[in-house]
C-alpha cells in the first residue's frame, strides 16, 4: 500500500481495534469507523447516531447504493437488522469513493456469557455482519481482514489447533463467529481471516486489568486452572495483522504469541510481574463457576503459518505480558 491509500478499521473503540489503528502508523491515513458509524455489536439496543467516522466524509446515498439485498439476508431477526443496515449503509458509501484499500474487521458482539441470552444480536454482528462487510469489500475490490476467534474449537484437543483441524464450538459466540467466518469466505474467498486468542493489552478492560484491580483488594480470589489457551498481546497482534494485510495475505491464518498457559498461571504471572502477591489467586474450575456460556478447556492456536508468513514467530506471551504491565506502569507513574 501506498501512503495514499487508506485503511478502514472497524471496531476502532476496542481492545484490538486500538492497537490496529495505532499499528498504522503514519505511513498510511486510517478512517476509524467505530460504534458511532459502524456498530455491528450494539444491535438492537438503540438506532446509530448521526455522526459521520471520523477523518472522512460520505457522499449522499444513491439509490443503487442502498444494501437491498441485506434486507432479505436479515430476515427473522427483528429490530437489530434495521440497526445494522443503517450501519451498513456508511459503509458501503465508503467503499464506493474508491479511496479505501483495506478493511480490517475488528467490530462483532463479544459478550460470550450474554450471547447465551442475545443469540440473535450475537448472530447479527458475528455472522450477518461478518458476510455484509465481505460482500460488500468483494463488491467493491477491497482487501479485507476478518478478525475471529480460538472459541470455534471445542477443546478436545491435547496439541495446539491447526488450520485445517475440525471446528466444533461449544457457545452461541462461538458458532457465531464459526458462521461469520464461512460467509466471509462464501463472499470474499481472497479474505484473510484471522483466528486470536485471550486478548490482554491497552486502552480498554481485560482479563490482565482484572486480575490487577481484584489482586489490589488485598483479598484472595479464584482464577480457573483447566482452562488452557493463548495469551496474545493486543500490540503484537495488531503488527501482525496489518503487516499482512498490507502484503494481501489470504486465507485462514492462526495468529497468536508463541506458547500456552492456564487461566490460573496467566493471573499468577501477571501478579509476580506487577509486584503483587501471586498466592492471592488460588485455583478453581470451570464447573465450580457456572458461567452461562461453555468454554474450551483447551484452546491452544498454532501460529507456524503465521510465523512462516511474518518471516518470524512471535514473541512469547510471557515476553508480551512482561511489554504490557511495564508500558502500564510508566503511564501510572
């Protein structure tokens, strides 16, 4: 890409979506499509605003612009699909100014406990949302990058998952994104789809900033150790994503840092790193919490492709946890 050309992030207010416009850099000019225009997450709650993304002005909507077509593919799912069409809208008077050369999809519903109770609205961003963006960045001659998710496998496995290793989610979020993943392959086939895990970096609440607040209560607290996955760094990974699609990677694509751990290992660590007491977490299961929604007791990605595509392996989640907590306490300080 040339520095002419413009990147559209969608989901720019979210954990990812912050590290993808930040790993943009000034070489190229990002259009931050976020909640305000394109807010494929919070359907059926309330109509989008008025406002117009930022750093970009759309041209009125023509007839022959309008998503018709996204009416009928949105049958039976009430309110949330007016939402989305609006949404929709933006985005194709976007694409249709020709300015835009790479989509990067952040935006879906990410609730995984509320999914189990909102199944439509989780189907509407994750799936119908998914497919409208592809077909609508096919339509057009956009690349397009599609964010997904280790929640599409049901854990059985006992060694990293593959590419090519069988699909079988546990959760309405997973199946969800499962099925957002198959459209935007139906309408896009030259998509990179990318497949992460167990976010933890800047700008917004995770798993790491949760376990710093609960260790600072000074009161001990149960984590679950027969939870294994891949930690994965929200900077890292957004380098990762935009290196590639600028090169116009494709296909199905792992992309996570290197290694594993538990529940339970990732919050003691998080502590020992950030000074505080690691014996303050103490160990429980799946079972003992009941939340709504299954999850895999392991998810573990293979990331070789990716790091055969980079020309290198990420760095280890270890190394990436030990980056975030010292950029978070020099912000403190």
């Amino acid at each position: 890409m040339t520095a002419a050309e413009e990147i559209l992030v969608l989901g720019h207010h979210g954990l990812l979506g912050r590290a993808v416009v930040d790993a943009c850099g000034p070489g190229c000019r990002v259009i931050a499509g976020g909640r305000e225009s394109f807010d494929l997450a919070r359907l059926g709650r309330a109509a989008p605003p008025s406002s117009q993304p930022v750093a970009a002005t759309l041209p009125p909507p023509e007839a022959d612009q309008r998503l018709d077509w996204l009416r009928d593919e949105l049958t039976g799912l009430g309110p949330s699909a007016a939402d989305l069409h609006a949404g929709l809208d933006h985005l194709a008077s976007l694409l249709a100014a020709g300015q835009v050369r790479l989509v990067i999809n952040c935006a879906g519903y990410t609730d995984v406990d509320q999914a189990e109770s909102e199944p439509e609205a989780a189907l509407a961003a994750n799936t119908q949302g998914a497919g409208a963006v592809a077909r609508l960045c096919a339509r057009h001659g956009v690349r397009l990058v599609h964010v997904s998710t280790d929640y599409v496998f049901d854990g059985q496995a006992r060694r990293p998952y593959r590419e090519d290793d069988p699909a079988r989610p546990l959760s309405v979020y997973g199946r969800s994104k499962l099925e957002g993943e198959r459209l935007v392959r139906e309408h896009l086939p030259s998509a990179l789809i990318v497949r992460s895990a167990w976010l933890f970096g800047p700008g917004r609440a995770n798993f790491v900033t949760k376990i710093l607040a609960q260790a600072r209560t000074g009161r001990a607290f149960a984590v679950v150790d027969d939870q294994v996955g891949s930690p994965t760094f929200t900077v890292d990974l957004a380098l990762a994503i935009v290196t590639l699609g600028r090169r116009g990677a494709s296909g199905l694509l792992h992309l996570v840092n290197v290694g594993q751990a538990s529940r339970f290992e990732l919050a003691r660590q998080t502590l020992a790193i950030a000074g505080l007491d690691p014996e303050l977490v103490r160990p429980t299961t799946t079972a003992a919490l009941a939340a709504p929604a299954a999850r895999p007791a392991w998810s573990v990605l293979d990331g070789r492709r990716a790091s055969r595509l980079l020309g290198q392996p990420q760095p280890t989640w270890l190394d990436a946890l030990r980056r975030y907590l010292l950029s978070t306490e020099e912000k403190e300080a």
